[in-house]
C-alpha cells in the first residue's frame, strides 16, 4: 500500500512538472523578456500620459495589430476592448510575428510621448496606411495638436 501512495505521489508530481512545461510553453519571449511585477492599465497610461512618459511599465492585452511589413510594434488592446496602445521597437531588434494577433500579450518598455506638427502627424498616418494597404485622406485629419503616446519596447512575451 506503501508503494502505491509513493507511486501514485510521483506520478502526480511528473504530471504536474509536464503542465507546468506546457503552459511556459505556450508563451514565446521577444528581446528582453518581461521583468516588472505589476500591471499598469493601458487605459490609466492614457489618461494621464505625462504622468509615465520616461518610466518603465508592463502592460498586458490582446495583440489586436502588428506591423505587416517588418513586426516592429503591436498595437495591445486591454481585455474589455477599449483601450489600445502601441509597443514599438526598432526595426529588426525584435520582430513581432504578423499572426500574433488575436493572442495575448504582456509588453514591457518605457513610456513614451511624441509631439508632432500636423504635417508629420499626417505622414506618419499616411505611412501606417501604406504598410496596411489602406488608403487614407488627410483631409480626415483634424487641426491639432498631435502626439502619439507609446511604449518603447524592450520585451514582450505573447500566447501561442
């Protein structure tokens, strides 16, 4: 009876060891990886953005966007499908796969804020038009002032 249980003990244990492998697994790990503990919510990044440019957060979503044409930014999308921010890395430093969309992710980089004049603001819409194959009419564009607030990438892992 005594080697059932002992049997029986390292069974359990072999099969926890496998689901415990599995799981980590099922996450692929882009640059650095992801280190800090906390959550920031991308919807609380946005309200207040001058509160957490040049500060290092995580943040955690569904990828809802990547880049089509060379996988440096996902755009993540909080869980309830509101709010949506961009981690952008350097081209070919990590390459954030096409199909990771619809998986969820968690990022972690340094919050960023970048002011533009309209013109630049409609050539950097003009460009991500283009990557996606869209037309875009700048006439949609309003008068200003522009930003575009970010994540400046420096790890991510991403559900397979």
């Amino acid at each position: 009876m005594k080697k059932l249980s002992i049997l029986l003990t390292i069974t359990a244990f072999a099969l926890f060891l496998a689901l415990a492998a599995g799981l980590q697994a099922a996450e692929k790990t882009y640059g650095s990886g992801v280190a800090l503990a906390e959550t920031t919510s991308v919807a609380k990044i946005l309200a207040d953005p001058d509160a957490y440019v040049g500060k290092r957060v995580r943040i955690e979503g569904q990828v809802v966007d990547v880049c089509p044409m060379k996988g440096c930014w996902m755009e993540l999308a909080e869980q309830d499908g509101g709010a949506r921010l961009r981690v952008k890395v350097d081209d070919g430093v990590i390459v954030f796969p096409v199909d990771s969309k619809g998986k969820l992710a968690v990022a972690e980089g340094t919050v960023e804020s970048i002011p533009m004049g309209r013109d630049r603001y409609v050539a950097w819409l003009q460009h991500l038009a283009e990557e996606k194959g869209q037309k875009f009419d700048s006439a949609t564009v309003g008068k200003g002032p522009f930003r575009v607030v970010q994540i400046r990438g420096l790890g991510a892992r991403i559900g397979e």
